[in-house]
C-alpha cells in the first residue's frame, strides 16, 4: 500500500442528496478519482437519503463521511443515530466508509466486521481541531487509525509551516506502521502536507469542488491541484517510491525548472518529480525543514534566497563558499549539501557562443547570486569585470568579499559609459523577466556592436535588453542557454545519469513560456 498510486478525493459538502450528485458528477468530470459524501452537511440525513444516493452515485467511488461536531462535522443528532446511520451506509456498500477513532475500539470492531462482509473500506480519522501537538503524538494517532481500519487518517489544525514540519516527520517515522495512512494540517500552514503527502506513502489527496467549496482549511481544489501536479506528468505517476525533487524560491511563476527536470525524468523513465515550492523569506526555513522530512533528494535555489538559504544547510562546497551563493541542493544520507552549478552553467554559454573570456572587460550589472556566479566564472577565466548595482553598497559588499585586483565598482549613473567600453555585458537582474516590470537594465545606446551581450533572465528567451542590443548589431547571449546546462549539471549531481540536452531544449522552446514576451 505505501507505493500505490495517489488518488485525489474530491469532498462534497451539500444541503440536500440532489445537489450532493450534481456535484459528484462535476468532480468525476474534473478528474476525481472518488468522491466523499459529507452527509453531515445534508439539512436532514435519513436512511432513506443514504439508500437514495448510493444509488444514484454509481459513477464515481465515493466515501461516506457523517461526521460530528466535536471531530469537526456538522451532524447535530445523538451518537446512536449517528452510528445507525453509518451503519446504514456500510449496508448499502458505498466503496468506503469513514468512521472516527473516538467512536471506541469495541463499536469501531462491530462496523469494521460489518464492513468486512459487505466488502466496504473502512477510514478510521482522527482530528485535532485545537493544535498540532508532538511528532510522536501525532505519529501515535496515526498508527492508532491505521490499526482500528483499512486506512488511516489523522488531520491536525496547523497555524503556521512549523507545524507542517512535525505533521510530515510523523507521517515519515510511520510509514511502515501505517501504511497509506493519510497525514493533513488543516489551516494554511498545513498546506505542504497536502502536497508532500504523496511522496511519504499517502494514498488519498483530498480537494475541494472549487475554490468556494473547499471542506477543510488549507485544502486545495481540484483545479489548482491538478495545475499543481501537471508539472509532475500529473498526480497518478506519484506514489510513495517517487523521488521528490523542486525549487525554492519567490516568486515562482516565472519558473520553467519544473518542465525541465520533469521533462528529463521522463525520457529518461524515472519514478520522480519536481515541484515548485514558492516561500518568502520567513517560510524558508520550515519550508527546507518539510522537504528535508519527506525525503527531499535535490532542490534547486533561486531569487531571492541563494545567500539565505546556506546557515540552512548541512555544508558547501568550495566554489559556492567562494560566490557565497548557492543554486543547487544535493541530499546525501539525511544531509543537505549547497553547491553551486550557475559558474559552469554561465561559462559554457559565453563559450559556445565563442566569447573570448581571457583579457576580456565585463560588466556586470546586479550584486546577487546570479550575479557573484558571473563575476567568479569571469575571473576564474582572466577577465576583468565592473560591477554595477542599484544598492552601491552592495556592489562594493562582492567585490570586498571576492577580494580581486581585477574587480571594481562603478556607480548606476555611470551605467551607460561603463557598457560602452566592455567586451561582455550581463544582466544579472530580474529586469525583463516575465512578471517584472521596469526599464531596461542597461541604456540601449551604449551596447556597442563588438561586445557580447548576455542576459540571465530566460523566461522570455528574447528578452527586451537582447532584443535591443541586436538592433545595435552586438551578439546576444540567452539566459536559457545558461538555464539549460546549470539545469543539466543540477540534474547529474542529483542522479549521476546523462542530461537529455537536446530533448528539453526542444521541450523549452515549444513552451509557452518561452515566447517572446516583454
């Protein structure tokens, strides 16, 4: 059970059994693989509403779910009722019912052996409307469910990403004592256990309707759930045996990451994906902290947190220590080491493009990551190199830090001169980039007709400063080509297999992401 595929369980919450097929019908059409019928949220649930719907519902598996009001639910009447009901359900053989744990072990007993003989899964949940407690409490629950039924499921409130962390370090420790079991933070801070679920064996996702049917706090619906896991060849593919891989950054809907590495696993047929992880400053932290728990086997690292993200991880090596920047996170026994792919990346682009680097003046403008990659690869290849950055300060921080006779600062309004008289100018901004506004990053008219000109940003390829400086006759330089071999060098540092260059430039240049947008 723990490597079967995920299923997406769409939960339905309506007033009456009529509307409650309705939308049975839409998520089944949307993709659902089952259905959870939220009887509690019937105005009156009979028997004979049970009998009805099992009957109608005939398209599409479904779970029955009656839930009270202390485990979160709406059904008002007494305990007995409930229970009758739930066995009502059972007889009539819906494919699942789900039953709490706070029932008791003895009536959990009786409606597991009756669901036995009708052939009827049974759900034992557990949840905590209140807190996230311990790692070991909640891995105590799910085991507990997971013992009392067929599937376990335990859901805790989780008010921000640390109590992800805890909820997925328990779903990791029981992974072979409960098997399938199903760990969710319900809230917003639950919403990584939702999609790292998977990856740790879960058997069910569990999603809304739409956007304004959603059942619990932090569930996703199925649409955007399905856009989420598109980027992974979608949901079916991702078992708990799946390589989890992706990109920390923000913002991240520029990132064409996800096509790549996705792109390359599949032609080359291996059981991974790689996701996108969108986290501002604050939620990096625990964002790494989640992954690291569900078993995260490389990650690459983007704006704005290639320098935050190294007090975060286990050791880097020499070069990223040197840039003071990494781009690249390669796990190896539980540890998560920072490296740094954008230098070859960056030179092997100059070079095939027939850059001379050697006595070559650059200009570089930007005092980022990306930009401390191109300074290193710069002078590491003997040229000379500006620096030039809206903060001065932090022009002159690089320099100082690289500590080279042959790196200096210039001033932003010197900009101009300064490109006139280089050989090699590179954006190292995310001026151009799809979703950022703003000038171009360097004065057009200063981009001289011998200089190289190259610029980092590659979603779009042809970005406004290329498109300028070829109307000035200089030879330009895509950041996809960039992209594409620090992508590559990524990729073998993670899996020690051969990069499909060819296949994914074709895959990024049919995307619709890479078309010419300004």
């Amino acid at each position: 059970m723990v490597d079967a595929m995920v299923l997406v369980c769409v939960s339905l919450a309506k007033a009456n059994a009529k509307e409650l097929v309705r939308a049975a019908r839409l998520a089944r059409k949307h993709g659902a693989d089952l259905v959870e019928l939220r009887l509690d949220r019937l105005e009156k649930c009979t028997a004979d509403d049970i009998s009805w719907l099992r009957k109608q519902i005939d398209f599409v598996p479904a779970i029955a779910t009656l839930r009270p009001k202390a485990e979160g639910g709406w059904y008002r009447g007494s305990e007995p009722a409930r229970l009758a009901l739930l066995g009502h359900a059972i007889e009539c053989a819906f494919e699942h019912v789900d039953m709490e744990l706070c029932i008791g072990q003895r009536k959990l007993g009786r409606l597991r052996a009756l669901a036995a003989s009708r052939g009827v899964g049974t759900i034992v949940s557990h949840h905590d409307l209140a807190r996230t407690p311990s790692t070991a409490l909640i891995a105590r629950k799910l085991e507990s469910s997971a013992r009392a039924g067929d599937l376990g499921k335990a859901a805790f409130s989780a008010r921000s990403l640390r109590d992800s962390v805890r909820i997925i370090e328990a779903a990791r420790i029981t992974r072979k004592t409960a098997p399938g079991a199903v760990a969710i933070g319900m809230g917003a801070g639950g919403s990584l256990t939702r999609t790292l679920g998977p990856f740790l064996g879960a058997t069910l996702v569990y999603a809304g309707l739409d956007e304004k049917s959603i059942t619990a706090g932090g569930q996703p619906d199925i649409s955007g759930l399905r856009r989420m896991w598109a980027v992974a060849g979608g949901i079916g593919r991702v078992s708990g045996s799946t390589g989890l891989f992706g990109i920390l950054g923000h913002p991240l809907g520029h990132s064409l990451s996800p096509l790549v590495h996705n792109t390359a696993f599949r032609l080359l047929g291996m059981d991974a994906a790689y996701l996108p992880f969108d986290a501002d400053g604050a939620a990096l932290a625990p964002t790494l902290e989640s992954l690291r728990a569900a078993g995260l086997r490389g990650a690459n690292v983007t704006i704005p947190h290639k320098t935050a993200v190294i007090p975060l991880l286990d050791g880097i090596d020499a070069q990223a220590g040197r840039i003071g920047a990494v781009n690249t996170i390669v796990c190896r026994g539980g540890k998560l080491w920072g490296r740094n792919t954008d230098v070859a990346g960056f030179v092997g682009a100059l070079r095939s493009a027939g850059v001379e680097l050697d006595g070559a003046r650059a200009l570089v403008v930007g005092a980022g990551g990306a930009a401390r990659a191109a300074v290193v690869g710069l002078l590491e290849n003997g040229a000379s190199v500006t620096v030039i950055n809206r903060t001065r300060r932090r022009a002159l921080a690089l320099a100082g830090q690289l500590g080279d006779d042959k790196i200096s600062v210039a001033a932003h309004r010197d900009m101009g001169e300064a490109a006139e008289r280089s050989d090699i100018v590179v954006n190292c901004t995310p001026a151009g980039m799809k979703g950022f506004s703003g000038p171009c990053p360097v004065p057009p008219g200063s981009l001289g007709r011998n200089a190289a000109v190259m610029d980092m940003v590659y979603n779009p390829v042809r970005t406004r400063l290329l498109a300028q400086a070829e109307k000035r006759g200089a030879r330009t330089i895509s950041g996809m080509e960039m992209f594409i071999r620090q992508a590559g060098a990524a990729f073998r540092l993670w899996t020690g297999r051969p990069f499909p260059e060819k296949a994914v430039r074709r895959a990024l240049l049919h995307s619709r992401f890479s078309t010419n947008q300004h």
